[in-house]
C-alpha cells in the first residue's frame, strides 16, 4: 500500500467519493455554497495529509458552515445576476460611453469570478464574519495575482475542453460526475494551500511531543540545568520534587488555536 501507484489510486477513490458527496448536496440549489465550503474543506485536509474520513469530514464542514455559506451563494448569485443582466442590456449599444461601461463591468466580473475561487476555501478555514470574508477574498486574490491566474486558467480550461465540441461535451458529463469538481478543486488547493499558509497564526514552538526539549520549555540554560544536578547530588529529596515540579510546569505547553478551522478530529480518526 505504500507503492505510489496505490497511494494515487486511493487517493482518487476519496475524490470520487468526495465528488459525489458535493453533487448530492448540490441538488437543491440553495445549498451549492455550504456544498462548496465542504468540498474545499475536504480538499484542503488531503493536501496537508489530515483527510481522515471523506464523508465525516465533509458533513461536518457542511453543517458547521451552512448558514454563512448560503447567505454568501444567495449574494454571490443575486451580484452574478446583476451584471450579467447589465451586459445583456449593454449589448447591443454602441457609442464610447455603453463601451467604456462595457468594459468596466467586464473587469467588475473578473473581480468577482477571482472573489469566488476563494471565499469558500477562506470560510472552511478561518473563523470570519461574510464581508470580511468576502473582504480577505479580494486581497488575497490580489496579494497572490499569479496563483490566482493560474486557478482561473485551470478552471477555464475545464470550461474550454468541456464544450470543444460535441464529443468532448459527452465524455465531460462523465468527468465531472466522477470526480471533475473534486479533481478541480484538489488542483487548486496545491495554490490556496500556500497561500494560506502566510495568514495562519505561528505556533511557538513544536506541539508533538516526541520534539519537546523540556530545557528550553522550561526556560533553562544547560549552565542552569548543570547547576540543579550538583544541588541534587547533595540533597537528593529537594532535588527530586526541585526536578518534578519544572517537569509539571513543562507539560503545560500553551493551545495555539489561533482564529483558524484546524479540526484534528479526522487525523486521530
């Protein structure tokens, strides 16, 4: 099981199971958004290796984000509806000015399609309120330009390869009720995954206990520590509560929860 070629058969598995987990959810609509928010929550856990149970997890994403998810599909609709509306209107108008508005609702578009690719991932993984998850959206997909063209390219090229033609369109049906959405999503989450990283809380110091140094936690010099082992040769009682109780106080390492969504349930699981 440890051969590559295994490894990226189960992982595809888990994207098929993953996929159509999200395409059940899809099916009333209104709940696309709390089905995305899922679906990048899953995602984003396989590439950092914390996937866990695909179904569980999942689920567990979609309740927990349900209510701000929707409110933020039903918004992201009504905006898409709006200017998609406009530039139906605008076009057949012509004239520098219906050009100019043209334009600027083209680009108005962009901005939002580029919003979109990260809102859901941002929701699954941080605690924040809709605008400024919205918020956080446009600044990192500004403050990251090239992986954020470079999601729109692969998204686009799906769109592209999709409706090429006739044949394309029939063996793309069954891409994407296999495993495209996932697929696409998993691909996309090597970028938002990097991209995260800058705006997670810093941990001090490492939580697994096989890398403790209990010195350091401790705030003790060797010099120090040096000193103790004399005072305990020549007062062995002392010296021994003296050790246990900096033992005690270096088993109370701090939680550094931050503000993030990192449920390790799945990963004990």
């Amino acid at each position: 099981m440890e051969n590559p070629f295994w490894q990226a058969l189960g992982k595809l598995a888990d994207l098929m199971i993953l996929n159509l987990c999200f395409l059940l959810c899809c099916i009333p609509v209104f709940t696309i958004g709390a089905a995305l928010t899922g679906l990048n929550y899953v995602t984003l856990k396989m590439h950092d290796g914390e996937e866990g149970y695909i179904i569980k997890s999942f689920f567990r994403s979609f309740r927990q984000n349900f209510k701000q998810a929707t409110a933020m599909w039903l918004i992201t609709i009504l905006v898409a509806a709006i200017l998609v509306g406009d530039l139906l209107i605008l076009r057949d108008m012509t004239g520098m000015f219906y050009t100019v508005l043209r334009v600027i609702i083209i680009i108005i578009c962009i901005a939002c399609v580029m919003v979109f690719l990260y809102q859901y991932a941002i929701l699954a993984r941080f605690d924040n309120t809709i605008r400024n998850t919205f918020r956080n959206s446009f600044i990192m997909a500004i403050a990251d330009f090239p992986r954020t063209i470079a999601m729109i390219a692969i998204v686009a090229a799906a769109i592209v390869v999709t409706f090429f033609n006739n044949t394309t369109l029939t063996w793309a049906i069954l891409v994407w009720i296999l495993g495209g959405f996932s697929i696409i999503s998993y691909c996309n989450t090597s970028f938002l995954s990097k991209i995260f990283q800058k705006y997670m809380p810093k941990e001090e110091g490492n939580e697994n206990p096989d890398f403790w140094d209990v010195d350091q936690t401790m705030g003790v010099t060797p010099e120090d520590a040096a000193a103790e082992a004399d005072a305990a040769e020549a007062d062995t009682t002392g010296g021994r509560n003296a050790v246990e109780d900096n033992t005690s106080e270096a088993a109370q390492i701090p939680d550094h929860a931050g503000n993030t969504k990192k449920d390790t349930e799945d990963s004990t699981e």
